[in-house]
C-alpha cells in the first residue's frame, strides 16, 4: 500500500512539476499556436496578436487547468498501466478516460485563449477527433517509452535518462497524435470563418501547429520526471516518521484545516472589499 502510494504521489508530482512549467510556457506560446492552428496564420502574424496583459491574465488560466489535467493524466497512465492488458489497449484506455473527463477543460481553455464565447455546449465540442488524438498520443506514450528505456536501462534510472526518454517519448507521441490534432482544430474553428478542408489541411500549417506544442509539452514533462524520484522518497521518509509519531498526523491534519478556514476567510474579506468598491465608485 505504501509503494502504491508512493507511486501515485510520484506520478503526481510528475504531472504538477510539468504544469508549473507547461503553464508559464503555454500562457506566451498558446495563443500563437492556437491561433496558427484555427485560424491558419503564420508564426509572425499570431506573434503580433499577443497582448501582454492578455498573457498575464491567461496565466492564470493555464495554471488552474494544468494542474487538474497534467497530474490526473500521469496518474490515469500509472493506474492503467498495471493492469493486464496490451500496450495498446492500455493507451486507449487511458486516452479515452483522459479525455471524456478533461475535454471541458480544454475546451475552455481553448476559447479563453481565442476570446471566444464559451457555453454549455462548447465544452464537449469536438470530443470525436480530441479522443482520437488522446487515443492515439495514450497509445504511443505506451509503446515509446519502453522502448527508450530499452535501449539502455542503466541511462534511465539516472536524471538525464529520465528527461531524454520523457522528452523523446512525448515529442514523438504529440507528433504520431498530430493529425486527431490538427482535425479537432479544423472542428474547432468560427463558423463565420471557417477554411475549406482543403484550404485548412497544408503541410507547412500543420508542421507550424504541431512542433510549438510538442516542444513545450516535451520539455514540461522531461522537467516533471526529475521529481518523481524525489517525492517517492520523500513519501517513505515521511511515513516512517509518522509512523515512529502519531501525533504529527493529527498536526498535519490541524495545519490542513487552519489553511482551509484562512483561505475562505481571505476570498471572504477580497469579495467585501470588491463589493465595497464597487458601491463607492456608484
């Protein structure tokens, strides 16, 4: 049960790591690649779009949304992984959990970054190729990554190891799933602007879209994988505290709730403080 733990707090910390710094990367980088995917425009055209405060206030987006979607993706690939299954029924699986829970949030976060209009019915949009893409990326994830850790197990357990089979794995799993991606965003487009498939689908648009997400996921999760090692031995060391002392449980536990309470009595107080702004400026 320990080791269990451990590995989905390992995975966990995995995934968060990897959204602290996927977050600060998408919150530049998304919009450019949003943009160069729905609407088809070049690198420099989506470059002079972006609006620094945009930027700072879709931060604050990117890393409420990361740090549900990355975590829960690690995790959801651990616990498939150890049941017996093929490789490749593994991977749909957890593409398909991954995305029927998360599409919501994508989706939202998609229209955030586009300033589109977001309703009920715009956050299942596109669930078809966004499935498939998760489908597929579940797949190679599966597949890649036992192969690099084949090609030499000694270089895997070190931290370089690590980044390079995570980098390699993720980089080839977004670009093998980039046409479910490139499919959601054809999907995705404003009706009022919408290209012809023919005009949507062009090798050097689907290339620009594809490689600035691969990169920045790639580099986000080969980051997140140096944690993972670190938060598994963390883990033991604090269980075996706890179960040399009890009583740091029930501290723990205390700590927990005092920061619960003062952190509703904070949203409390800013809440007061808007509304009587608020009243003042009428």
């Amino acid at each position: 049960m320990s080791d269990f733990v451990g590995k989905v707090l390992g995975a966990a910390s995995q995934g968060a790591v990897g959204a602290v710094v996927a977050a600060n990367l998408s919150a530049v980088t998304e919009p450019i690649v949003n943009a160069m995917l729905v609407k088809r425009i070049t690198f420099a055209e989506a470059l002079k779009e972006l609006d620094p405060q945009k930027i700072a206030k879709y931060l604050q987006t990117t890393l409420a949304t990361n740090f549900i979607k990355f975590p829960f993706f690690e995790v959801t690939n651990m616990l498939v992984g150890g049941i017996e299954l093929p490789p490749t029924l593994k991977g749909a699986l957890t593409g398909t959990v991954f995305c029927t829970a998360t599409l919501p949030i994508t989706n939202y976060r998609f229209r955030k970054s586009m300033d589109m209009e977001i309703t009920a019915s715009s956050l299942y949009q596109a669930y078809g190729p966004t499935v498939l893409r998760d489908i597929i990326y579940g797949i190679a994830r599966n597949k890649v990554m036992p192969l690099m850790v084949g090609l030499n197990p000694d270089m895997a357990n070190t931290n370089l190891g690590r980044f390079v089979n995570m980098f390699v794995t993720v980089i080839a799993a977004c670009v093998i799933s980039a046409p479910g991606n490139e499919l959601r965003g054809y999907c995705l487009q404003p009706k009022d602007r919408a290209q012809a498939f023919a005009d949507f689908f062009q090798p050097a648009k689907f290339v620009r879209s594809t490689s600035v997400g691969a990169v920045i996921m790639a580099i986000s999760l080969g980051v997140g994988t140096l944690a993972t090692p670190q938060v598994e031995k963390l883990v033991t060391k604090v269980k075996e505290y706890l179960s040399k002392n009890p009583i740091g449980i029930l501290l723990i536990v205390l700590f927990a709730l005092n920061q619960i309470v003062e952190r509703r009595r904070h949203g409390e107080l800013m809440t007061a403080l808007e509304d009587k702004q608020a009243s003042t400026k009428k």
